[in-house]
C-alpha cells in the first residue's frame, strides 16, 4: 500500500507543481480585484447604468467583455515588462508598486460626469462597453491586474481571476442596485483591500 501511494504521488507530483501556481494566481486576482472593486469608480459606474437603463442583461455583458478587453491589455503590459526588468528590479518595482498601491486604496472614488452618455446612442451592450472600458483605463484594478500579471507571470489565470472578481462585485450591483452598495461597509473593504496589497509588497520586497 505505501510502494502504491509513493508511485501515485510520484506520478502526480509534476502536474500538480505545474497547476499550483496558476490556480494561486487565478484565486490571488480573484480576491483581490474583487476586493479593490467594491466602492470603485467602475462599480459606481455599473450602479448608474443599472438605474439609467433597467436592462441588466445587457450591462452585465457589456461589463464582461470590456472587462476581458481591458484586463488582456494590462495583462498583456504586465507580462511585457517582465521581458524587460531583471528579477531584482521586478521585485523591488512590483513591491513598491503594490505599497503603492495600498496607499491609493485609501482614497474615495468618485464617477465622473463624462464617463457615462447621456442617451445610448450605441444601444445598451455598445454604451456599456465603451463607457466601462474607458473608465477602467488608469483605475485601480487596472493597474492591479498590470502587476498581478508581472508579479506571477501566468497571464490567462491572471486575466481569468482579475474578470471573474469585476464580475463579482459588479455584477449584483447590476442587479440589485444601490440596497447593496448601502449594506456594504465599503471604508472597511477598502481597508482590507489595502492590508492585501500591502502584504503583497513586503512580501515582494523580502523575496529572494
């Protein structure tokens, strides 16, 4: 019986080393994209498309395929700049970066009056495509995902992780509006946020 384990042990072994560290960087991006979305310019955003539109389908589609559009792009950034930085520099850039990162976590966001149209010339899907796209350029889970995918070099988990935890914080606002977003402790969730990203850094900055 034990010969028997040691052979499937030994047999499995190889594939579950390769498997580990994608699935951590799918559930490490999960969570905390999800996390640095909750009270997030584009959350707000989605909240004010809901209440303008009252087509939740539409939206929600349109917040996943800008999403899966954006977050290829800065996962695509993030694995171009691991080409480009020895692994010393990376660690201390990412580090630093994502102490940064916890710092601007902090902040409240606010929509701003242009990232919304007033009228859907492109349809539902259209507006919510472009408006989201747009406002996710430069946010916060944006940048994340950047790093994220330089920090584990895995970009399909990474991008896969970053779009599922959009979808998570957006897409029950979509559906059940601003009762959520009123029941949530945001302040605390942005607090958390920051501990994750902080925790990210040092740990970062202490790795060999």
């Amino acid at each position: 019986m034990t010969e028997w384990r040691g052979m499937l042990k030994e047999r499995f072994q190889p594939a579950w080393t390769a498997f580990t560290p994608s699935m951590e960087a799918f559930f490490v991006s999960t969570g905390i994209v999800a996390l640095a979305e909750m009270g997030d310019k584009t959350q707000l955003l989605a909240l004010v498309l809901a209440v303008r539109f009252r087509r939740p389908w539409p939206i929600v589609w349109g917040i996943l395929v800008a999403t899966l559009l954006n977050h290829a792009l800065a996962g695509a950034v993030g694995a171009w700049v691991t080409t480009l930085l020895g692994p010393d520099v990376l660690r201390w850039v990412l580090g630093v970066s994502f102490i940064a990162m916890a710092a601007w976590m902090l902040v409240p966001d606010k929509l701003d009056d242009g990232d919304t149209a007033a009228t859907p010339r492109f349809g539902v899907f259209g507006t919510t495509l472009v408006a989201f796209f747009l406002a996710e350029m430069g946010d916060k889970t944006q940048i994340a995902t950047v790093m994220l995918a330089a920090q584990y070099n895995a970009f399909y988990a990474v991008v896969a992780g970053t779009t599922l935890g959009m979808m998570l914080a957006n897409a029950p606002v979509v559906w059940l509006g601003e009762r959520m977003t009123r029941k949530i402790p945001i302040k605390a969730i942005h607090i958390a946020s920051a501990v994750v990203f902080a925790v990210l850094g040092v740990l970062a900055l202490v790795s060999a």
